[in-house]
C-alpha cells in the first residue's frame, strides 16, 4: 500500500500480516524445566517424521535457546516443518491426454527419496517453565491444526528412547478458557465427565497444585470423574466444579452431556474447541517467533490468574 503525503513524496506502508497460532499443554512426571529441555533435545536427536493424516508428514527442524547464554527455565524457539510424501510407485495421471500414465512415462519420473515436496514451515515457541507451547497455525495457504500437532508431539514423544527416560508425556491442545465457562453455563446438563492426569503445576498457589499433591499423596496419575443429575433435574455446576473442569481441560478433557430447548440430546467436549487466536502484527516491525512468544507469556498469566481463583 502506497499513500501520497504531497505530490514529491510517497510513503510506503507495511501491509499487516496476522499470525494464527494455538497451544499446547505438556506434562511429565518428575519435571523440571531442564527435563522439558533436554525431552526436546532428545526428540529432535532422533529426527522422527510423523505420519500426520494420509500423504502429510512433519519432522522437528530445529529447537534453540531463544537468546543466546540465557538460563535453562528461559525460553526456547523451534520449527515444525509439514511436507507431502509422494507415492512415486502409484498410478500417475497425465493431465494433457487426460489418461493414466504409461510404465515408460513413469520410468522417467526422477525424484530423490530425499526430496520432499509441498513443505511449510511452523514456529513455535516453549516455555519449560510453563511446559506451555505455542505454534503458529498457518503459513500461507498451508496449515497446521491443533489435531495434526497433538499427533505430532505425541509422535516424536513415543520413540521407544524418549519413554525409556521419561516415561509417559502428556500432549493436551489447550481450549478456550471462556469456553469451558460457557459449556458449563448451559441449560439441562445432565451428564459432566472430566478426565484430569496429573498436573505439573506452574504456581505453588495454584488449583492445580493443590490437586497434583493429593494426586501424589493417593499415589494417582489419572482421575476420571463422572457427575450425574438426578432424574428429571439437570446439574447446576458451582465455582469448585468449574474449577475442577478448567484444570481437566488443561490436563485431560472436559464433556457434557444435555437436553436442549428442543428436547434433543447434546454431546459437547472441550477437544471440540481448541484455543485458536488470530493477532495482526507489522512483519518490519515484529517477527513471528517475538510474538509468539508474547502470546505464549500472556496465555501463561491468563492460566495462573484463572487457576487462583
């Protein structure tokens, strides 16, 4: 875009660019920042590529210290890259004769098995502190969704190493805060399931520490709690039920079953609504890694706020 101030000068203005990104909650037990460290470091040591959906895969390209000498807890970038595996040996179609092509056409076909085509390139961003990621969601016409990253980490995350040394790690696609609220606000519930596994605690003063110690105390990793109405009644969930159910959605899931206003029978779950915001940003003037991480502090801060409730 170009604006004219007079008729002997142009200004040139930077087009807004917007960023859509997403989060994700990770947990292990034991934790500390320098296991999450060293838990991406392995991961991206054995290079997997994980089969996202049909011909789409995914490897991790790189993980860093965000700024050069900073301390383990600070934290850290990295990129997701997302690409297409052709099945060279499969039928062919030749789209000038409008025929499959030929085994003498496809004797021609030369591509490297280390080539890959269609590739887009993600940013992430970690806290180890929070064990909170945040990831870009789009990068031009490709994209990466919340589904496709949960496989992802779960995938570079059960290499037969990583669970050696670390055990089970948690992959949860964080959802809207607001958006558990509103579940449970609705009319006619009949039916709550909150599945928690321990959490990992950010803040000492945090619900979810509360809750990780008695889970530590009983010797529990996974609770899975069903709320039930009485017949004909719907539950009316109070400030401890929708605390529970903040913490499970962070760590677990959330869902509702309830009787609308046209007396049909509704399933609603906090996997449905994963967190997806879209932010403008000057690319002169922010990078996409700076405001991912912006996004992942201020995302950190609204999870402990709400946690202290």
């Amino acid at each position: 875009m170009i604006l004219s101030r007079n008729k002997g000068t142009k200004i040139k203005m930077a087009r807004a660019k917007k960023l859509t990104y997403g989060a994700v909650n990770i947990t292990m037990h034991p934790h500390s920042p320098e296991k999450y460290v060293e838990l991406f470091r392995m991961a991206r040591k054995n290079a997997s590529n994980v089969n996202l959906r049909g011909d789409s895969f995914a490897t991790l390209s790189y993980f860093y210290p965000y700024k050069k000498g900073q301390v383990i807890s600070e934290p850290f970038e990295g990129e997701i890259l997302k690409y297409t595996d052709i099945d060279v040996n499969g039928d062919w179609f030749d789209i000038v004769k409008k025929d499959i092509a030929s085994d003498e056409e496809k004797e021609r076909i030369n591509i490297p098995d280390n080539l890959k085509p269609n590739v887009a390139r993600f940013s992430f961003v970690f806290l180890p502190a929070s064990h909170l990621l945040v990831y870009e969601m789009q990068d031009k016409s490709r994209h990466l969704t919340s589904r496709q990253i949960e496989n992802f980490l779960n995938g570079i995350f059960s290499h037969e190493r990583i669970i050696e040394k670390f055990g089970k790690v948690n992959v949860t696609i964080l959802t809207e805060p607001d958006s558990v609220e509103r579940m449970l606000s609705l009319k006619g519930i009949t039916c709550i399931n909150m599945v928690t596994r321990r959490p990992n605690p950010d803040d000492l003063a945090s619900a979810e520490s509360v809750m990780q110690k008695r889970f530590k105390r009983i010797g529990v990793i996974e609770e899975d709690k069903t709320y039930k109405s009485e017949r004909g009644q719907e539950i009316k969930p109070d400030g401890e039920l929708k605390q529970d159910a903040l913490i499970a959605s962070r760590n677990g899931e959330v869902s509702i079953r309830r009787i609308n206003e046209a007396g049909l029978v509704e399933v609603h779950a906090s996997s449905d609504v994963p967190l997806q915001r879209v932010e403008p940003y000057d690319s002169d003037v922010t990078s996409v890694s700076e405001l991912l991480l912006l996004r992942a502090k201020s995302l950190a801060d609204e999870f402990k706020r709400l946690l202290r409730k």
